[in-house]
C-alpha cells in the first residue's frame, strides 16, 4: 500500500475530507503531511485506547492488572 493509497483509506474510513484537512494543517504550520497525520494518530491511540477501558498514566495504578 503507497502513502496516497493509505490515505485515501484513512480519509474513506473516518472523514471525507480528513486528508484535505491534514495537507491544510500541514500548510499553515510548514511541515510535512505525515508529520501532522502522526501527531493525530499519538493523540488518537490514547483516547482509543481509554474507549476499551484500557488504564495508562495516572490511572495505571488503579488497573487491577498493573496492582498484581
């Protein structure tokens, strides 16, 4: 899978216009796409990751898996 076919998947599978959206704050800031679509995915996977009752962080040590 090429990079512009990984994108045209991102952006069918979450928003229409997601990629419009990178390439437009990839722009203003003088970075590369990639960079920018990168920084979403960091800032998504934890969200995500709270979605399926995952603990991390501060809430770790209130995991029953993380107390032993």
């Amino acid at each position: 899978m090429t990079a512009a076919s990984s994108r045209r998947w991102i952006s069918d599978t979450y928003h229409p216009q997601f990629a419009d959206l990178i390439q437009i704050v990839a722009d203003e800031q003088g970075i590369a796409p990639a960079l920018v679509e990168k920084d979403y995915w960091i800032i998504q996977s934890p969200y995500g990751l709270q979605q399926l009752g995952l603990a991390f962080g501060r809430a770790a040590p209130r995991c029953p898996r993380a107390m032993g």
